[in-house]
C-alpha cells in the first residue's frame, strides 16, 4: 500500500473507527465487500478490516470500481478551497518531523502567512499550528501504543522540538500525560 503521507494501514485503521476529521481528503477508505468508498470521518457502520483497502488518491479509488458512500459524499468537495488545504494537510503530513512555522506552509502554496491562517481557520476551524500539533500527538500516541519508545524518544520522532512542550500539548489534547496513555488499556 502505498505510504505517502506517512501513514500506515495500521494508523489509518485507528483514524476510521475514532471517525477522525482531521483526515479527510488525505485518504479514502474502499471496502471491498460492498465497492463503496469513504471519507474517514464516515459514520456509517464500520467494515471489518480485512475488507478494507486505502487510497489516497480519488480518482484511484473511482478506477478501481468503488462508488461513494452516500452518507459521507467523499466526491463532493464542499468548498472552493478544498485543494488548498488538503496540498497545505498534506505539507504538514510530509513535514511535521521537522520543524515546521507558518511561514514555511505559506510559502507551499504561495499565500501570505496571514492569508492562509485566516482560511485554513475559516475552512477547519483550527490553525494551521493546531492541525499541526494534532497530527504530532496522533503520531506520539500511535508510538506509545505500538512500540517501547521511550517518551524522550517518541517527543521526537513526533516532531516535537523539546520534552516540556511535548508534555504540556499532549495532556492538552489526550487529558492525561504520555505514560498515563500507555498505560491505558
Ligand atoms: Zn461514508
């Protein structure tokens, strides 16, 4: 399967049962029992995992026989700036490793910092700073479940630049401290 914005099957698997915004346009689900495909925040009845295949690419998933799910309309993009931001989600996917600022994702897709902090707010309802800090938590609470990284390890490999700012947005999203969420049954 094909890996291009750094997500597994695995981790693209946990996005669909938590129905997870945060994601739509990177990818589509096709369940190959019923040749439907969705967005991932769908919130239809889930389809067993040996079902599904993922794509990212929508004209892929239409060539490959699926129809779109009536109830999430993967097909319809719901604004004029749906490209827009999936090329800037899709930066912050590709680059959130690295230190990443606002600047850098303007200069992607040729706006103003300001500009495109206004739409991207406008168009998710978040900055492009939180999207960011989400996909890096989403990454760091993905490791603390499926490997025995340390925390110091994990902060990162997730992209984060020190321990206290890790810390301190993880327990502002998760409600508990990166330790507390591994041990988490
Ligand atoms: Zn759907």
């Amino acid at each position: 399967m094909d890996n291009a914005i750094n997500l597994s099957f695995e981790e693209k698997w946990e996005k669909i049962i938590t129905c997870d915004q945060t994601y739509d346009g990177l990818f589509y689900t096709a369940v190959k029992t019923t040749k439907i495909y969705c967005r991932p925040s769908c919130k239809s009845r889930k389809p067993k995992k040996m079902n599904v295949e993922f794509y990212e690419d929508i004209q892929k998933v239409e060539a490959a026989g699926y129809r779109a799910c009536k109830r999430c309309q993967p097909e319809i993009e719901h604004s004029p700036h749906t490209q827009l931001i999936k090329n800037v989600t899709t930066f912050i996917m590709n680059e959130y490793k690295q230190r990443v600022t606002l600047q850098d994702m303007a200069e992607h897709v040729g706006l103003s910092p300001f500009h495109l902090e206004r739409l991207f707010k406008q168009e998710t309802a978040e900055t492009p700073r939180t999207y960011l800090e989400k996909i890096r938590i989403d990454k760091a609470a993905h490791l603390l479940k499926h490997t025995d990284f340390t925390n110091l390890e994990i902060c990162y490999e997730a992209g984060f630049q020190s321990p206290s700012n890790f810390y301190k947005v993880f327990r502002r999203l998760k409600n508990c401290s990166p330790t507390e969420y591994r041990n988490l049954s």
